[in-house]
C-alpha cells in the first residue's frame, strides 16, 4: 500500500466515524422528544388547537364609552342628526377574565340619521376611525338617547363575570366574548342594553346577560344563575 493509498484510507475511517457519531446524535435527540400523538378528537387537542389559532392583538384596545367619543365626532361629521344604534365587540378567543376585565378592544359603531334615513358604520381601532358601509335605514323601534348611557364597557364586564361569567370560563375551557350595546328599543322598556356572551370553542355552550347601561342592572341571563 503506498502512501496516498494510506492517507485515502484514514480519510475514509474517519468520515465514517462522523457520520456514525451524527447519526446517534439526532437518534438519540429524537428518542427524548418524541410524544406519543393522542387521540385525534380528544379534548386536549381541540383545546390546543383553539389556542393555537387565536389571534393576538397588535394594537391597545379602548373602552366602549372612549372609543364612542372618538367615532360620534366622525358621526356627526357624516349627519348632524347622527345617534348611535348600537356599539359592538369580540375579544379573542381564549382571552382571560383578567384581559376581559380591563373591558378595551376594538370597536364597531352603528349610527342612525333620522333626517336622512340612513346608518353608518365605523370601526374604532386604538384612536383610529374607519369608515365600514353606509346604506339606507328605517328605524320603527324608539331610539333612545346615549346621555343615559353611565355604565362602560369595563364595569358591564365585570358585572357580567361576577354573575357567572367566571364559572362559566372555569367549566368551558377556551372561549369568546361578544358584547353589545344597543340604543333601539326593541324590549319597549325605555332601557339602554347590553347583551353580554361567552360562547365556549370546547363545549359548544353559552352564557348570556342582559344589562341596564344606565344603572348597571342585571336584567336577563341565560341560563339563569
């Protein structure tokens, strides 16, 4: 065997023995993070799976009344006679009764002219106002004023997690939250509303309220508490 013969083959042992080492290096590597998959319908996947897909805000949400502030002035802009219809909101999914409590999100606002016989929607983001659609509207129900609305979205929220709210996260798992404010009056009872949701993503069930916007009772829940 003559001296490059020789060399070629230290050469070769050698790269054997990397590859050799590599190879037990990611076997190993894999043997200590393998998890046995579970069951496809079980319940810790669905969970991880409605965690997984919630979205996370990039902006500072607002409370309902201060958000208001800033898309009625833009309103009465559009219309003079412009009242507001209803407000609306939906947390992420999964959001904590601690994150719920604060009350601050993006908004949606529906105003009314009765003049021009029309609603307009915006949407409030931080300090941001956009404009949504606008089209033609009859409204038959009385509309009530805003000067009687006291309660703000932060304290409907916590009223509505005191009356059962918080029970229902603790059994539902990973869930929604819906709000709205509504200036129509459709119960005929002279009262501004909010109707309060949290739908569970694991459950399929939901808990309702019905509030007082003025005095900040509690009109409704479904199912009773």
């Amino acid at each position: 065997m003559n001296r490059l013969e020789w060399v070629l083959g230290i050469i070769l042992v050698v790269l054997l023995a990397v590859v050799a080492v590599l190879s037990l290096t990611f076997w190993f590597r894999n043997d200590r993070t393998a998890v046995p998959a579970p069951s496809s319908n079980s319940a810790t996947i669905i969970a991880q799976r409605a965690d997984d897909i919630a979205p996370t805000p990039e902006y500072e949400g607002r409370s309902a009344i201060v958000a208001y502030a800033a898309a009625q002035e833009t309103a009465v802009a559009w219309q003079p006679d412009a009242q507001i219809l209803t407000a609306q909101a939906t947390w992420p999914q999964g959001a904590t009764a601690q994150e719920l409590r604060a009350g601050e999100t993006s908004w949606g606002f529906t105003f009314y002219s009765p003049a021009a016989q029309k609603i307009v929607v915006y949407s409030v983001v931080e300090d941001r106002v956009a404009f949504v659609s606008e089209g033609e509207h009859q409204q038959t129900a009385p509309l009530l004023s805003a000067s009687g609305w006291n309660l703000d979205s932060d304290e409907a929220i916590k009223t509505f997690l005191a009356g059962g709210g918080n029970q229902f996260l603790a059994n539902g798992g990973v869930s929604t939250l819906t709000m709205a404010l509504m200036a129509s009056d459709t119960e005929e009872n002279g009262r501004l509303e909010w109707q309060i949701s949290l739908f569970s993503l694991q459950t399929g069930q939901a808990f309702t309220m019905r509030l007082d916007a003025t005095s900040g009772e509690i009109l409704s829940t479904n199912p009773e508490t």
